[in-house]
C-alpha cells in the first residue's frame, strides 16, 4: 500500500468521512504536468505538451515534460501562431480527432521549427484532443524517437488516458465552461489517486457532495449506489453528517424513500421528514436522529443503468423553486456522468492490471525456461534478484525503477536462450570462437527485449551485466557512469552468486573465497560504492 493510501485510510478513521480527500487546489499547471508525464513515461516517449484551445484560435501551452524539453515552449508557441488549421494540435481542436505523424519529416509543418526536431531527435508525432462536453477544449501533442511509434493498439490505449485526463482536467480550472455552478467543481485534488489506484468513484463522489452542499445550501448530503444483485442502495459518500461510522449503512430498495427515488426514476421531495412512518422508511429514525427536517432525492443513471440516489437533506424546512429543483437535477446528471466516467477509468486500470499479470507470467515463463536449458543455475534467477533490489534500495533507487530492475534482474541471461547448448553446458573451458558466441549473450537479450514496451526500461541489466568499471567489459566497453548504475549493481550481484554455486565448468568457490574475489576486484570489474553496499549486506548476514 503507498504512503499516499495509508495516510488517506488514517484520515478516513480519524475523521470518520468515508472519503476524506486532503482540501487543497492543486494549481492547473499540476495537473496538467502530471498529464504528460504520465504519457510521456508510460509510453516511453520522448516529450510532450499540453495546449489549451484560447477563444481567440491559438493554442497555448500549459505545461510541458519533461522539463529538458524546455524548447517545446518555443515550438507550442509557433503552432500557436500559425492559424488553427495549421499545426497538427490545431488541427486536432478543430476536428476534434486525433492528429497523426507518423514521420516528422514529411510533416507540411516541418520545416519552421526543424531545429527543435533535430536537437530533442523527434521521429514522430501525435496530438490528441482533449474533449469536454462534446467539445475540444485543448490538445495533448506527444513526441516520439521512432518513426511510426503511433501504431493503432498505442493509439487505442493513448486515447484512453487522454480520455481520462480530459475528464479530470475539466474538473480542474482548465475548462472554459460557460456552465459557471459547474465549472466551480474545481476538485482534481490527486491526479494519481484518481488514475492510478481506482479511487476515481471516490474522487467523484467527494467532489460532487461537495459541490451540492455549497450550490444547494443544504446541511448534508449522501451518495447512495445501487447494487442489484442485494436489492439494495449501500452508502457510498456522506457529508455534512453527524453520526460516526456510516460505512455500513445500507437500506433495501422495497418501502423506502430511497427505493423509491430510484425506482420511480424521478426527484422526490419531503417536506417534513417527521411525517414518514418507520413502517414505510427504514432509515427515517436515523434521519430524525441527524436533525434532518427536509429531503430530497434525485435519481442517478447513465445509459440507462440505475447507478443510485444522490439526496440532500435539510435541518430547517426547505422546498426549493423551479431553478432550485432545476439545479439539482443538473447536479444528479452531473454526477451520474462522473460515476459512470470514473467507471470506464476504474475498469481501464483493471484491464490494464490483468495486461500487467500477463506479462509477469511471461517473463516468468521465460526465466524459468532457461532454467531449465541451464539445468545448474536453478534458483539464480530469484537470489540475484533479490540481492540486487536490495542493493539498489540501500543505493536510494525507489519504485517505479525498482521494479525496472527487478524484472531486469530476473532476466538477465535471457540472452542465453540464443546460445547453442553445445557451449552454455560445455563441461570444460570454451574454445575463442565458443566464447565469441557465448559473449553475444547481452546482445540477443536486447534484440528480444527492445520491442517490448512494457521492458524497455528494465532492458539495462540484460545488456549491461558483463559491462566492467574499467571499460575492459562487453558489450560495449562502457566505462564507470556510463554503464547504467542498475547494471553495475547487478554486476557484483551476478558474480558472487556464479562463483558462489557450481557451473558445469567449475565446482563453487567457498564465500569467503568470493567476498576476498569481489574486494579484489573493486575500481577494476566493479564499481566501488556498490561493492562498499554489497559487502556491508554481505558481512551483515554471516
Ligand atoms: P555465469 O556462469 O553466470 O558467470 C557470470 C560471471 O561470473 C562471469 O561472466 C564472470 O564474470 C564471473 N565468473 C563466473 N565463474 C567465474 C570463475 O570461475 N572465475 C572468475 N574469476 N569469474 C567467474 P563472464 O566471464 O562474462 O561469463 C559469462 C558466461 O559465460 C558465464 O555466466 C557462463 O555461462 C559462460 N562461461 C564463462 N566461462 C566459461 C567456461 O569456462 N566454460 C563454460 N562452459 N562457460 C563459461
Ligand atoms: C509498468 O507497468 O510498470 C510500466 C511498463 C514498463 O515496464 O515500461
Ligand atoms: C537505473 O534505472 O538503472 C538507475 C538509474 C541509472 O542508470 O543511474
Ligand atoms: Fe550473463
Ligand atoms: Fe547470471
């Protein structure tokens, strides 16, 4: 559970809120900003902007990631001179569609601000609109180094983030909304909350109880969600009540005003709670309990599925005018809306969880194939990785490149599924040709692993863990930093748990034999300040 989660779960117990969202505007730029980077990082993608679409035509830059990219303000400034229909961005407001170019240079475009593609190394490029109320209200424009990045199953799943943020930003300030009540719904208080950990219903929610109690006036509010399978509405948000822990309250949909908003599909108003009976609302003594005098309640749906009740309740009599009743049924659709928005999102993260485990289990179905191939090396998969993250978290590396390195770690002789087993179980020294080939092992593992987005950053351990501090490694001859700081952890890692085990080529050293090896070998294969981490772990544990 992240830090972010734990503190909210405290927050919910303190304040006895079921959702308790920290109150703070986030500023635009924010919001915005994470956008990209979530994008840009999830994509692997060399940059990108974020335009809004300025009443007078142009496109202005919001925000940019990541912040090398500084000469994007320069570009995003040129499309926003050039008429609309111009720029691809413009281009993409205007039409409300995605804007491919799949290679920068045979973009009509290019030529004005060829310098900038030439210094960032821009191949190819998209710009997505981001769209409101069935209109665009700004463009996401993203850069890739590889002509022809935007393949139809990246753009799918691009337009589905884009179709995310554009949901969050128009809650944030970004969208011009003529709609004034509800355009004041200012509420993205935690983009990564709402995105990333499925609480985008209860982001929804929050917001929205909000919103009605300042725009209606009223005391307090509850969101109710419809579960058919129980023939029930369950509480899914509150505010403004006094009781304590509402978590549980749930109520049937037979012989209850709730039931009744919902299946009447249509606003009920009561204007003296005192004159329900128990016997027709089972919830009414709690009602009466809270002060409440007046109700009502509005029915929530979106595509014609019953999502719940949204009802606000009153400590003094209320009946509201026309306007009144008007509002707070746009309030219900509103709300609807983001339920049923904040369900598409949820059920993305949730594909995207099942994607996830699927390619653990194939690289877990890889790992363990060469374990067989190599027969001896059962288990050196796991121990080195484990070694190595832990190496890497004492060195200040956090997630996500943790997990980079994890799975980096865990494959890192995957290359030697390329190599004939003639010489991988070869009982003796290799002949200079065998180890010509068995050396090209780091190779074949980038070969295997660069088309896999989902591995691309985990790919420095596979091709850098026979790289040396001294530069007398392979592949490359990298030298000190230049070898990646995942790779010259794993380096030690590897070599104290080959020498540690027997090889068809040699019987196990004894550990003391190694750690003297490894020390030895300190400044010349090693990097130094790993081999200091690695020995403190090493001596801790004996
Ligand atoms: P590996 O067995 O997983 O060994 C990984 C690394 O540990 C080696 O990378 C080397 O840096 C270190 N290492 C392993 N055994 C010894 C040893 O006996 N003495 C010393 N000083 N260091 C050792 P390297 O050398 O680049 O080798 C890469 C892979 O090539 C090895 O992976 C192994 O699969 C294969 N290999 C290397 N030497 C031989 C050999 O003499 N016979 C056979 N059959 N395979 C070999
Ligand atoms: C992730 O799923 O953690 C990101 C995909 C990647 O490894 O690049
Ligand atoms: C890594 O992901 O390998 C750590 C960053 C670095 O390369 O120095
Ligand atoms: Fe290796
Ligand atoms: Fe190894």
């Amino acid at each position: 559970m992240s830090e972010m989660q734990e503190n909210q779960g405290e927050n919910i117990k303190e304040k006895n809120h079921i959702i308790e969202i920290e109150k703070r505007d986030v500023a635009l730029e924010d919001v915005a900003k994470k956008a990209i980077q979530i994008c840009v990082k999830s994509f692997g993608l060399l940059c990108g902007w974020l335009g809004r679409a300025e009443s007078n035509g142009h496109v202005k830059l919001v925000a940019y990631f990541p912040k090398e990219a500084s000469s994007l303000k320069q570009v995003a400034l040129r499309w926003g001179e050039i008429e609309l229909s111009h720029g691809l961005a413009g281009k993409a407001i205007k039409s409300g569609k995605p804007q491919i170019c799949q290679d920068i240079k045979a973009c009509p475009s290019y030529l004005p601000w060829k310098g900038f593609v030439t210094e960032l190394g821009i191949k190819s490029f998209v710009a997505i609109p981001l769209i409101g109320n069935g209109r665009a209200f700004g463009s996401i424009n993203l850069y890739s180094n590889k002509i022809g990045y935007f393949t139809d199953s990246i753009m799918t799943s691009l337009q589905n983030y884009v179709g995310i943020f554009s949901f969050i930003l128009k809650y944030s300030n970004l969208y011009d909304s003529t709609n004034k009540h509800l355009n004041r719904l200012k509420a993205l208080r935690n983009i990564d909350m709402a995105i990333s950990t499925g609480s985008g219903i209860k982001l929804v929610y929050y917001v929205a109880l909000e919103e009605t109690i300042k725009q209606l006036g009223a005391d307090a509010a509850a969101i109710l969600s419809y579960d058919p399978h129980a023939q029930s509405l369950k509480i899914a948000a509150t505010y403004g009540f006094e009781a304590n822990n509402l978590e549980g309250f749930c109520v049937s949909i037979e012989n209850t005003i709730e039931g009744k908003v919902l299946k009447k599909h249509e606003i009920i108003h009561i204007p003296d709670l005192r004159a329900i009976s128990p016997f027709d609302s089972s919830s009414i003594d709690f009602y009466l309990e809270e002060g409440f005098r007046s109700y009502y309640g509005a029915p929530l749906t979106a595509r014609g599925e019953r999502l719940g009740v949204l009802q606000v309740f009153f400590r003094k009599p209320l009946t509201g005018g026309e306007e009144w009743v008007n509002f707070f049924e746009a309030l219900a659709g509103q709300i609807s809306l983001g339920i049923d928005n904040a369900k598409l999102v949820d059920d993305l993260w949730n594909r995207n969880l099942e994607l996830f485990n699927a390619y653990n289990e194939t690289i877990a179905g890889w790992g363990k194939a060469l374990s067989l191939k190599e027969d001896e090396t059962a288990g050196h998969s796991e121990r080195v990785t484990k070694l190595t993250v832990e190496i890497a978290r004492r060195m200040g590396i956090k997630n996500p490149d943790l997990v980079h390195i994890e799975r980096g770690a865990y494959l890192h002789d995957i290359g030697k599924i390329g190599v004939p087993d003639s010489i991988l179980l070869k009982k003796g020294k290799l002949t200079e040709e065998e180890w010509e080939i068995m050396k090209k092992h780091p190779e074949y593992a980038f070969e295997m692993l660069s088309p896999i987005t989902y591995l691309n950053k985990s790919i420095d351990i596979p091709y850098c863990h026979h790289e040396r501090w001294n530069g007398t490694g392979y592949p490359r001859g990298l030298k000190g930093k230049q070898i990646p700081l995942s790779a010259r952890i794993f380096a030690v890692v590897d070599v104290w748990d080959a020498l540690t085990s027997d090889r068809p080529y040699r019987k196990a050293w004894p550990k003391e034999k190694a750690i003297e090896y490894i020390k030895e070998q300190k400044g010349k294969h090693f990097d130094p300040g790993v081999v200091n981490v690695f020995i403190t772990i090493i001596e801790g544990q004996e």
